[in-house]
C-alpha cells in the first residue's frame, strides 16, 4: 500500500475515532446535565444570567467609549445575540431580560434553508414580538425556515459584524475552553465570522465539564465560559 494512500486511511480512522468519542462525550454530558435537580438548576440559571448581566453592562459601556459619544447611555446599535434554551439547558430569560431593558438589539438563531441543507443565521427580535412569542424561530429553534418565509420576514437579518456580544450554549467543555454543542458545526462555521471586538462567551453548568474533549481542526474553543 502506497504512502498517500496509507494516510488517507489513517485520517479516516482518526476522524472516526473521534466522532465516537465525541458522541460519548455528549452522552456523558447530557447525563449528568439532566441529573441536575430542577430548581436547582433555576438557581444555577440565574446566577449564571447575573454574570452576563454585569458583562453586558461592562461590553456596552466599552462599546459606547469606542464610538466617543459620550452622551449615549444606551444604544439600539450594540447586539447581543442570545439563544432559545432546549431543555435542562442554561435558561437565560432572566439576562434577556435585562438585555431588553438596557435597550440593547436582542438577536437569536434562526435556522435558514440552504441548497446544500440549512445554516444559522441571527435575527433581531423587538421586546415585544419576544414577549408574546411571535417569533417562530425562538419558539421552534431546531426548525429550519426559508429565507424569504413571510413568518420569519419581520425580523430583521443581523450580519455577524453587526454583532458585538454573543451567548453560546453548548452540551460539554473543558478546561481549556474548548466546547463540544451537538455535532451540527452551527456554531463553529459562525463564531468565525464574527468581528475580532465581539465578546464571547459560554455558558454551561459545572456538571457539563469533561477532561480532554476531543478537538478537530474546525473546533474552536471559546474566550470564556460563564459555569454555576
């Protein structure tokens, strides 16, 4: 067997081996995450939720020295882009909250068709269509929709440079920040595109930490994750 081909096989093994333990590692993760008692994990939510409040407070103030206005305590130009909790995951009502009411843009995941299947995009969502639960895309985040779709055509497309602070989910991590979500790459093909200024930030519960997660060359690990 020639040398080329010997390492294309290789590669196939690694790749394999690591989707596997990728996959165990998600399993694993998941487990101990719906173990958490449930208000409990209220508790944990929250105090995670203060956290970004006071980061969003600290990012907004940075924002509004670097635009030299001085005189412009809020601005509906910063972005914070949020997410849809899935259940057991870190819910972060009480911060989006706080983000509509520092008069923030608040912008969410939208899954949007493609021809070679679905991306995520951001759109922007009014306090108001958040509160009464117009936007589909927050209620159903695992939908995909069609970019023209008449229901999703009110909000707004935010481009990922427009976005200055975004919130990450995520199902594992380990001490060295890298983030393991559930294997669609949503996140990974997003988080490059973002402006270099932007502040990231994880979020999980400590019961999600692993040692070691397995990494590929398209995983990213992330600044800072905020854990309870």
């Amino acid at each position: 067997m020639d040398l080329q081909k010997q390492t294309m096989e290789r590669r196939g093994m690694n790749t394999a081996h690591s989707a596997d333990s990728k996959q165990e590692a998600r399993s694993k993760a998941i487990a101990a995450r719906a173990a958490i008692p449930d208000e409990m994990r209220i508790v944990k939510s929250q105090a995670i939720a203060k956290k970004l409040s006071s980061l969003l407070e600290e990012s907004h103030r940075a924002y509004v020295r670097s635009i030299d206005r001085p005189d412009l305590t809020s601005s509906a130009s910063f972005c914070v882009a949020v997410y849809s909790a899935f259940p057991k995951e870190v819910d972060l009502t009480p911060f989006i909250k706080d983000a509509y009411a520092s008069h923030v843009r608040v912008a969410f995941p939208c899954m949007t068709k493609t021809g070679q299947g679905s991306e995520m995009i951001m759109r922007s969502v009014s306090h108001a269509a958040w509160l009464t639960e117009e936007a589909p895309f927050v209620m159903s985040p695992i939908n995909s929709f069609a970019l023209d779709d008449s229901r999703v055509q009110p909000f707004k497309v935010v481009a990922p440079e427009e976005i200055d602070m975004i919130v990450v989910p995520m199902v594992a991590y380990d001490e060295t920040h890298n983030r393991l979500g559930y294997g669609g790459g949503n996140y990974d093909r997003f988080l490059p595109r973002l402006k270099d200024s932007c502040v990231i930030v994880g979020v999980a519960f400590v019961e999600q930490h692993l040692p070691g997660i397995p990494r590929e060359s398209t995983d990213i690990p992330l600044r800072s994750i905020y854990t309870a």
